[in-house]
C-alpha cells in the first residue's frame, strides 16, 4: 500500500491564501464563523501580539463551536494563511489586505463582509490582550472606536457608483489602521536593546 501526500496545489508557499480557498475549508470544517470575520480575528490577534502556533489557530482565537478535524491538505491551507498573514502585517511595502469577497460580489455582501473583518480584529485585538495595554498611542485608540463604528454599522444604499467609491475608500481606511495596530504593538513589544537574544 502506498501512501499519497496531499495535494500541495492548493498551499503553493509563492501563492497567498484567497479568499475562496478558506472559505471552502471554514465550509469543510462547519466552522461557525464566516471567512471575513476569521481572517479579521487573526489579523486582530497578531497585530495586538498574539501569537499562533501550528494547529492551535482555532483555540488562539477562541472559535466557537466543535469545528471538524482539518484535514492534512486543509490544515497546510490554514497554517499557510497564518504565515501570509503575519508576513502581510509587517510588509515594509504595506501590501497588506483584508481578505474579503471578490470586487465582482454584490456591493452588499462585500460590506457586511467588511463589517465582520472589523469585527473579528477587534475581537481578536482584544484576545491577545493588547486592549489592556496602557500604551497604546492616541491614534491607535482612535482606529479601535472607528473599526469599531464600521463593525456595528448598517449599511443603507442609494447611487452604486458613490456606493463603491464609499467602500472602497472605508477598506482602505481598515486595511490602515491593521497596519497601525501591528506596527505599533510590535514596535511597543521589541526588545529594548534592539537585539535579538
């Protein structure tokens, strides 16, 4: 009998998790979360210094629920998206982006999609225990109250063009403010000396 490895089509280490790919597996997985509100939660919890060993993404982020065990090719896929994510996070470039539906979704679903990501990083913000750090600069608090008028908001609708240019212009303003967060934390928690040990 021989033993076939997974197929490593789908975790291509040059190639980043999108958003169709965990999607599929979060379906797979009966995961009680929507893919928006994962991806959120894990930005969240690495930009406020949480750290996500391999295989413990779910309990790190405390997901509820009894999700099904991955599978080898599903779990390569999941820790995948941590390493895109944390690279992604201190991308000197800032090439950072939110990992939402695709621009050819309806408007609506890509807005409340964006109101879960807000909603799942400031969740995961708040897990890593970065909420309760003293030192947060005023900046940084204020992104936290704005991500956080942009989970709780219902959305209402009227010209599509203006429409578009509006979500556009609050993603950017999110995918931002991650960076802020991460930048700020990470710089915050480097050893003083600027030396690694």
């Amino acid at each position: 009998m021989t033993h076939t490895p997974p197929n490593d089509a789908d975790t291509n280490p040059d190639e980043s998790i999108d958003y169709d790919q965990l999607d599929a597996v979060l379906q797979r997985l009966r995961l009680g979360t929507t893919t928006s509100e994962l991806h959120g939660s894990l930005c969240g919890y690495l930009a406020g210094g949480g750290v996500v060993r391999p295989g413990t993404l779910f309990a790190e982020l405390q997901m509820d629920g009894e999700p099904a065990a991955p599978s080898a090719a599903d779990q390569a896929v999941l820790e995948q998206l941590v390493r895109d994510t944390e690279s992604a996070l201190a991308d000197p470039e800032m090439g950072f982006e939110p990992l939402l539906p695709a621009d050819d979704r309806p408007l609506p679903e890509r807005a409340e999609a964006l109101a879960e990501w807000c909603r799942g990083l400031l969740g995961g913000f708040g897990l890593a225990g970065a909420a309760a750090h003293a030192g947060l600069s005023e900046e940084a608090r204020e992104m936290l109250h704005d991500l956080g008028t942009i989970a709780a908001s219902n959305f209402a609708y009227g010209e599509h063009d203006e429409d578009e240019d509006a979500l556009i212009e609050v993603q950017e303003f999110v995918r931002v403010g991650a960076m802020l967060l991460h930048a700020e934390c990470a710089a915050r928690d480097a050893p003083a000396s600027g030396r690694v040990h």
